[in-house]
C-alpha cells in the first residue's frame, strides 16, 4: 500500500517540476530548461508505467520493457540538451 503512494508521489514530482521548467522557459527561453522539461515529462511517464505495472496489472502484463525505454528516453533527451545546448 506505502509503495503505491510512493510510486504516484513520484510520478507526481516528476510532473510538477516538468511544468515548472515548461513554465520558466516560457519566460527565459533557454533551450536547456525545454531539454530538462521533456526529461522530466519522460520521468513522469516511466513512473507512471512503474505503477501500472506493479500495482494494477501485477502479474497479467509484463511492462518492464516500456518502462526502461521510457526511463532510457528520458535521460537520453537529458543528454542531448546537456551536450549540444550547453
């Protein structure tokens, strides 16, 4: 049950700090906060997946795979912005 929460929580902070640097690179307009904030969109997502899988599908369905690609995207996006923005 705490791991559900801890899961969601998770997926939660990755949003809000997406919509934060979304939000501050409206303002500024540095490319390396948009690079951050798809990581971050990134993140959200591979934790939601985290959740799925191991709360509501347990057993059923395997989601291992997409949940590694959408973590492997994420910091790969991260990685780019940090190399070619930087």
């Amino acid at each position: 049950m705490i791991a559900d929460v801890i899961y969601l929580l998770c997926a939660l902070t990755s949003l809000v700090a997406a919509i934060l640097l979304y939000r501050h690179y409206r303002a500024v307009r540095t490319p390396l906060l948009l690079w951050s904030c798809i990581a971050f969109v990134g993140l959200a997502v591979n934790n939601v997946l985290v959740f799925v899988d191991l709360t509501l599908l347990q057993a059923t369905i395997n989601l291992a795979i997409p949940r590694t690609l959408a973590g492997t995207a994420a910091m790969l996006v991260l990685v780019y912005g940090l190399i070619w923005e930087a």
